[in-house]
C-alpha cells in the first residue's frame, strides 16, 4: 500500500455543484460573491458553472451571466462544464474560461441516459467526436472521468474489473487520437463508495495502470465522503474535488439524501491535523462556507464550519 502523500491538491466544485442541485433560485450576484471570495483561499482550480439546459437544471440558465460577472484572481483556473457540443461552444464563447477536454463513460447505463440521453455506443462516438472537435480547436485532453464508479441507485453495485474496463477503453479511444491521458477521475456519483470499495476500486485501477494519475470525486450522501477520502489517501491519492460547505450534489442521481461532494474545509482540516499539505487557507475557507450557507438559506453539511479548525482553538489556548 502506498505511503500517506505530503501533498494533495483540491480542485473546488462548489459553484457549479452546489448552485445547480439548489432548488430555489440563488441571484447571479450572490453565486458570484461565493465564486470571489474562494478565489482567495489559496484555490488555483474552481468550476463554477455548467453548460446545460436550463429547462433539466434551472439553477445554471445564468451560466454565462456567472462567468462575465466574476473577478478573476491571478493563478486561478476557472472552469466550466457541459455535456454536449451546445455546451462547449457556450463555454468558448464566454471567452474567460479555462477550456480543457474531458472524455467521460458511465459504469451505469441507466444512469447515462437519464444524465446525457445516451446509450453505450452513443457515449463511445461521442467521446471520438469530441476529441476531434477539441483538438482541431487546439484544446488539450489530457484527462477521463468514470461516471458512477463505485455504484449506481439504477444499476447497484459496480465490480472494479468494469471500472478497469472503462478506463482501458478511454486510453485507448485516445490512442486512436494520438492522445495520451494523464489522469482518470473516479467518480462517486451516487454516492455508493465505501472506504473498501474505495481501495478495491482504486486498487484495481493502480494495478493496471500504476502510471495513471488517479484522482477522487466523493460524494457524502450517507456520510461517507471523508471516510473515503481518508481511504484515497492511505491509496497515495493526491488529487480530490470537494465542494466547500457540501455543497450540491448530482441532480439525476435519483435521490432526495444530502448528495453534496465531500467538503472542502473538512477535507483541508483533516489533511492538516495529518500533516498533509494543501496549500489552502482553512479559516478562510471557513468563512466562504459561511457564506454560501447564508447564500442558499439552509444548514449545509460541513462540520468544521461549524465547529472551527483545531489550530484557531490552540493559538487561543497558548495565548490565555
């Protein structure tokens, strides 16, 4: 088993997941204070928005809106995501994004359809399609995603040989491509991962493909996201997405839980009582939780905004 990394890297999804599983409407201005006020907690990749249809997810019509209205910060990468051409194109077109390709397959079919309306064999052209649209326009593809890697509320569980399976058939679709991938995100979809299945799952893909950056995308619907995170960790991952306070979740997943991805202030805190770095801000980022709190006027699920860092509670105790 891998040693326990020095180092890991966040990539902040809390805009984009949180905003489009809100089922109230949350004001443009408002989502862009949030996405301001993370741009100063250290953070150098935020996704803030997602290129869908508005009539499937309400909560991103002002997509484009989002995106003008932000003030950028030096070094941060602000993404956006789609599903589709449409969606690309509208992200280009905003023309302040960082654009970079993504090939995606499902180890859930029911969940594919419902998510992209797609079959296998639709979702297997698409990723040529779009691989050949991507480069003629010189954005780079360097990464893949596994939708549902670890089990689906359609489909039940998924075996860490199909996750193999669906990595395997991305690097080669970009072989044909002339296109080598640098990392595989695994992601939790509907939140079915335990800390076991994290190893067996990551495990399974390691041993096939030990160059293959891995990287984690958790979901805490039974609670289970830093758990799983820990587990990543004792694997040697070093890269997680995390939403701050908890935010969002998967709106096709096709459940009512606390879907939002493990929290982004947790998982820095836990790191850092580890000795891991993140390069991160902690109490900053305690503050940005509060505020997208106050921002969707509900409890979110994030713990150490509400009971604070470890560190701010023993600078009080030396200074008494």
């Amino acid at each position: 088993m891998p040693t326990l990394p020095q180092r890991i890297h966040i990539n902040e999804e809390g805009p984009r997941e949180g905003f489009q599983f809100e089922k109230g409407a949350i004001p443009t201005s408002r989502k862009i204070e949030l996405i301001d006020t993370l741009s100063h907690t250290g953070l150098d990749h935020i996704q803030i928005v997602s290129f869908v249809d508005p009539r499937r997810v309400p909560g991103m019509a002002d997509a484009e809106e989002v995106v003008a209205g932000i003030t950028p910060a030096p070094g941060v990468a602000y993404t956006g995501l789609w599903l589709n051409d449409k969606g690309f194109d509208r992200a280009v077109a905003t023309g302040r994004l960082h654009i970079e390709g993504l090939l995606g397959l499902s180890a859930s079919d029911s969940f594919l359809k419902r998510n992209q309306n797609r079959t296998p064999a639709e979702q297997i052209a698409a990723q040529h399609a779009s691989i050949e649209k991507l480069t003629a326009q010189g954005v780079p593809v360097e990464r893949g995603i596994v939708m549902a890697a670890f089990g689906c509320n359609f489909d039940g569980d998924v075996p860490p040989q199909r996750v193999v399976e669906l990595t395997r058939q991305m690097l080669d679709i970009a072989a044909e491509h002339g296109i080598t991938l640098k990392s595989m995100t695994l992601a939790d979809t509907m939140a079915w991962a335990t800390p076991l299945s994290i190893q067996r799952v990551v495990g399974a893909v390691q041993d096939r493909f030990p160059k293959l950056e891995i990287v984690l995308h958790l979901h805490d619907t039974r609670g289970m996201g830093i758990a799983n995170a820990f587990a990543g960790l004792q694997m040697g991952i070093t890269e997680y997405d995390a939403a701050v306070a908890g935010l969002g979740g998967c709106p096709f997943a096709g459940h009512g839980g606390a879907a939002g991805n493990v929290c982004t202030e947790d998982l820095v805190f836990m790191c850092e009582e580890m000795g891991i770095e993140t390069g991160l801000d902690l109490e900053a980022l305690i503050d940005c939780a509060r505020l997208a709190e106050d921002i969707v006027g509900h409890p979110l699920p994030g713990s150490v905004m509400k009971g604070g860092s470890l560190r701010r509670l023993r600078d009080k105790l030396k200074a008494a």
